[in-house]
C-alpha cells in the first residue's frame, strides 16, 4: 500500500479562515456554495461516487500558472486563440518530429515537478487531502493520470480489467483511473488513438460495466471537470 506523503505536512497549509493577505490569490478562488442535502442523502446511505477531473489536482488554478494543455499548444507554437481537442493536441505533440515518448515525458515532468515542491503538492492535493478524512467514501474514478489519491486517500488503483478482477473484493477505497496511470506509461490515455481503445475498453470491459452500473444506482459527483458535453460523450453515450 502506498504510503501517505510526508511531503505536505513539512509546510505550513495556507488557511483562508485565518489569511490577512489583502486580495489573496488562494482566498479569491474560495468559493462560498450549499452542498445539496441529495448528496448528504446519498453519501448517508453509502451511495455516493466520486468523479474527479483535473482541475482538482495538477491543473487547479492554484497549482501551474497555466494548463497543460496550454503549455503543450505554446510548446507546439499554436495560435492562442486556436480551439483544438485536448486528445487532438496531444496527437500532435506526440507526431513526428516528438514522439510517444517525448508526450509521456512531458507528463511525467508535470506531475514530478509538483511532487518536488512542498507548496505545489499540497495544493495539487488539497482536495485529496480533505476527501482522505470521509469515512466510507470508497469508490473514485479519475482520468488523472497522478497518483495522488493512491498517496494522499490510501486508494488500490484499477487501471486494466485484471486489477479489477483481482482487486474487486478487497476492502477499502479504490481509484478507478480510466486514463491509465503515471506509475504505468502503458496505460496512459492522451491521444486520439487512446481515447478510441478507452471508449471501445469502457464499451466492453468489465470497468466500463462497473461505470455504467454505478451511474444508473449510484449518486455520481463530477468534480474538478470544465462542464461542456464534449467531456462526458464518451462516457454518458453507453
Ligand atoms: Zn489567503
């Protein structure tokens, strides 16, 4: 089992409650909301999943001064203004005269990097951090290809149909990560290559089964997810 990082609690974790920072870049993000008692409801009765994007991890606001997807498209000297697909643009990056490998590096490097700076990986992991601390809230799926829930939430990962098998009974959180992991380039869903295998994989596998399953009986929260259909068609289409 993976341990919990230390990293985090070397620092001091910025506190809006108690910030004196006049326009702080961190408090400004706070935002004040009601948390629907449907959900109250559902994590009572043990029917509460999480859905987690990106944007509760590497690529929150707080963590990267831009996105990967910005960072790759100024790599690739695209016009800002361009509207390209994210797996598109990683199809792109991953084209001659790059290579798979250069795309799963430049990965690899953007989530490194935040594990080097205490700062960094605790707000990468803020939201991690505080789910770690709900009881029973056992079930995650991510297209986060970090390893943070692993780390910061104690949760088996499932990449592959065979983890799932295997793993399925055990007790305890799991983290299902339907773009593969960082510990396993293999595994990695970025291109549009990928997400076609990931679709046709979710259509007949037995985690995409799982999904399924669980949207239609379960109360799914999608978190850290730019809203538009384009995100989900690949999965609400089954
Ligand atoms: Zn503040």
């Amino acid at each position: 089992m993976p341990r919990r990082s230390e990293v985090g609690k070397k620092t001091s974790k910025h506190d809006s409650e108690t910030c004196q920072v006049s326009e702080c870049a961190l408090c400004k993000l706070k935002k004040p909301f009601d948390l629907p008692p449907e959900i109250v409801s559902a994590y009572r009765n043990g029917k509460l999943v999480i859905f987690a994007g990106s944007g509760v991890s590497t690529e929150s606001r707080e963590v990267y001064p831009s996105t990967f997807y910005q960072y790759i498209k100024n790599k690739l000297n695209l016009p800002e203004d361009e509207e390209i697909r994210f797996s598109k643009l990683m199809t792109l990056y991953s084209s001659p005269p790059r290579s798979r490998k250069d795309l799963l590096k430049a990965i690899r490097d953007r989530i490194e990097y935040v594990k080097t700076f205490p700062e960094l990986y605790n707000r990468a992991t803020e939201f991690h951090q505080e789910l770690s601390t709900i009881p029973h809230l056992d079930i995650i799926f991510t297209t986060n290809w970090d390893d943070f829930f692993e780390r910061e939430c104690y949760a088996t990962p499932i990449v592959t149909g065979q983890d799932y098998v295997v793993l399925e009974d055990t007790p305890g959180r799991k983290v299902f990560k339907l773009h593969g992991s960082i510990n396993s380039f293999g595994s990695i869903i970025a291109t549009e290559n990928d997400y076609r295998k990931c679709y046709r994989r979710l259509n007949t596998g037995v985690i995409g089964g799982k999904l399924k399953l669980l949207l239609m009986s379960k109360t799914v929260v999608f978190l850290g997810f730019l809203l538009t259909m384009k995100t989900f068609r690949g999965y609400t289409a089954y």
